[in-house]
C-alpha cells in the first residue's frame, strides 16, 4: 500500500504498539540524537554522569563500566 494511501486511511487501527526497547531500535535518533560515533559519545557521558550522581548521592562507592 502507497504511502499516500496510508496516511488517507489513519486510524487507531494504524497504531502499532511497540514492546520492550523495539521503538528505540527502530527510531533510535529519537532518543539518542545520532547514530554515529557522536551519539556513542553522548550515551557513553550519560552513564558515567548518571553513575557519578550516584555516587555522589550515597548510593555507591565504585563506578564500573565495560564497553564490550
């Protein structure tokens, strides 16, 4: 079915319900920005950021992480 068609036809029955991280996988500058090593960048800053607020907060003492 055309594009064109589709969007004449949008309905609730158009809706797709999406599980688990399946809508990060699909769109993922959605919610990262980009996809290239800038983005791996920025998601590789968020978890040493969120990690050190953390710690900071009392929640823990040592910060690991492992890119595999």
């Amino acid at each position: 079915m055309s594009e064109e068609i589709n969007k004449n036809n949008y309905s609730a029955d158009s809706i797709q319900a999406l599980e688990g991280m399946e809508h990060v996988r699909m769109r993922p500058s959605m919610y990262i920005g980009d996809v290239g090593v800038r983005g791996l960048h920025h998601l590789v800053y968020e978890v040493v950021d969120n990690s050190i607020d953390e710690a900071m907060g009392g929640h823990c003492d040592t910060i690991s992480v492992a890119i595999n």
